[in-house]
C-alpha cells in the first residue's frame, strides 16, 4: 500500500505523490495516464483536483527533493506555485526542516515555512523565479513584439492590453474591470489560446486582474492543461510583478502585496535587482486527507480500491476564506 495526500493551496488542488516511497515509480507514462482520470471533477477520487504533484529523489546538488507538476490533462509544467507550497509542508515534515530548496525543472527554488496564515491554517513562502519576458521564452509568436508590456493586442482581445511574463511557466495578464473579470472573455480567450492557434504554440496561463487598492488585485487565471482553477500561484506572482512595472504608481516593489483569488487570499513580494527580478509568494498549505491505495492500482490509472480519510484542517480554512474580503463572489468549486 502507499499514501497518496489530498492537498490546496488557495483550494488550487493536487494529489501528492511521492515516489521515493514506492517499490517501483510510475513511469512517465503512468503519470500521464493516472493524472485525467485522478484529477477529473466527476469521476475522479475525492472531487478531482488540479494536478499531481510528483516528488523524487533530487537531481541538482543543494535540493531536499525534487517537484514535478502534472497537469490535469497529463502535460507537464516546469513549475507550480501553490502547489510548491505544499511540497515544501509536506518534505518540511518528512525531513524536520524548516527552510531548504526543492528541485523544480529550471531551478532550485527556497522555501520556508511562515507564521500560520490565521488560526490552524499552515503557511510557507516560495521563491518564484527564473523570470523572464522575451517570447522566446514564453514562446510566443506572430504578434509582432519582442515581448508584451502593457501592449494592445487585438489578435487577443480588441482594446485590452497585456503583458506575458516566463515564471517560467508562461503567463499572459491583462487588468481589467470587474465586469470584464466575472464575464466569460478570460474563458473564450483561455480556450483559444490553449487550443490550436498561431501564438502560444504549447499554450498559456491566462490571468485577468482587478486592481482593488495600492499593493492589492483580486486574480482569476485559466490555467494551461487544466481550465479555469481556483487560485494560481505562479500566475498571482507574474501578475505582481506585471502590476509593479505597469502601475508604479500603485504597486511597489519589496513590500508584500494582498492577492485575493476565487479559493482565498495570498500575498506576494516582487524583487528587482539590475535585471534580475524574483518574486516570494506566501500562502496556506493544507492538507485536506491522506489516501491509502496499492501501488499496483497506479501503475494502472486505477484508485477504485482507494481509502480516503479527512484531515479535519479544512474547516480552520474555510472560516479564514468565510472572513475574507472580495472572495465569495466568485467561487468557482471543483
Ligand atoms: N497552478 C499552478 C500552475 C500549474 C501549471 C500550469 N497549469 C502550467 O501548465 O503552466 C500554480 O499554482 O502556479
């Protein structure tokens, strides 16, 4: 038997699965089979979820262990932001450490476990980083820029303006109103760009922004590989970012920034030295329940026999969400 974790982070929901505990790991192939059919909102285990999130032993010197994302629809991302987060619970319980760096595709990132986010809701910080903003590293193409900073794009959206920054999952963000938030532009946009289409040949995180106040957005992100989620974190840290170089006025660098989304609330810090910019993200860790199911039905996309028992630590996160401002409006659920 092996155990599986339930886990959110700003109810952006993942599975882990630590293959280090395994007799034999799932090969690729395995992961990219399991994935769908763990993850889907209706058929899935537990009400789906948005990924999986696969550790292994570490492959660059100075890692604790190493992260993989899986999408919901099987494709691999370079880096997820909430659900680092939990890894970073998760391996800062295995091993009794509070501070240490986990392998992710592009880099070692640092993460560190914080102060509870509010009463019984377990919080940590991760860096968000390489950033980078040219189109060849998003990709993009056939939009005529370099790269898009605040840039009108009516092959997108005729009088909307984006930006696309590399985190170094690719994300493309727009500020808009509250109408334009909550009505189904990001959702067609989202689709389109996501599916066939002369720009973002291997697809794109969408992010639509309302700016609520100084240092503070409320962010809905159609994620590449899955759709719409509750919560991004790489997105809500690109968008920062994007906030801090599109309206200084509003949005400063190295003091931390309120982002409200569809499943809660996490802050970020966005970082600038030379040419070198890097973002912390801070935010819940929770884990919802642990599952008991035999590694052999993995290895074939099956968890018909799977045992699940909850945790208990949802409700401390549901009365933080019930106390926050600007959320309830627009659940999306799984
Ligand atoms: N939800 C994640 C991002 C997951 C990866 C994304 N779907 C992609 O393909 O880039 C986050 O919290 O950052």
């Amino acid at each position: 038997m092996t155990e599986l974790l339930k886990v959110h982070g700003s109810q952006n929901q993942f599975f882990i699965l630590d293959q280090t505990t395994l007799e034999q790991p799932l090969t690729d192939a395995e992961l990219q089979a399991l994935a769908p059919r763990i993850t889907d909102p209706r058929t899935g285990l537990l009400g789906g979820a948005d990924g999986i999130l696969v550790v292994n032993q570490p492959t660059k010197p100075g890692a604790l262990a190493q992260m993989r994302v899986i999408n919901a629809d099987g494709s691999e991302a370079s880096m997820c932001g909430n659900g680092l987060r939990t890894v970073a619970r998760y391996l800062a319980e295995k091993f009794d450490q509070d501070e240490f760096q986990v392998d992710t595709r592009d880099a070692n990132l640092l993460v560190r476990r914080q102060p509870d986010f509010a009463p019984g809701v377990p919080a940590f910080a991760v860096e968000i980083s390489p950033v980078r903003f040219n189109k060849e590293a998003l990709p993009f193409d056939n939009l005529g820029h370099e790269r898009l900073l605040d840039t009108l794009v009516p092959e997108f959206i005729p009088g909307l303006r984006f930006t696309s920054i590399a985190v170094p999952n690719p994300h493309l963000i727009s500020f808009v109103s509250a109408t334009e938030l909550s009505d189904n532009v990001l959702g067609v946009l989202g689709e389109r760009l996501n599916g066939q289409n002369p720009y973002f040949p291997d697809g794109v995180n969408v992010n639509f922004a309302q700016i609520l106040n100084e240092n503070e957005l409320f962010v809905r992100t159609f994620e590449r590989g899955v759709g719409f989620t509750n919560a991004c974190g790489t997105g809500m840290s690109a968008t920062s970012l994007a906030f801090a170089l599109t309206h200084p006025e509003l949005a400063h660098f190295d003091v931390p920034m309120t982002i409200y989304n569809p499943g809660g609330m996490v802050k970020t810090i966005v970082h600038h030295q030379a040419d070198h910019y890097w973002i912390e993200l801070v935010g819940n860790a929770t884990f919802t329940h642990h599952v008991t199911v035999a590694e052999t039905e993995l290895h074939q996309a099956s968890f018909a026999d799977a045992q699940t028992s909850a945790t208990g630590e949802e409700t401390a996160y549901e009365k933080f969400v019930a106390d926050l401002p600007h959320v309830n409006d627009l659940q999306i659920g799984k």
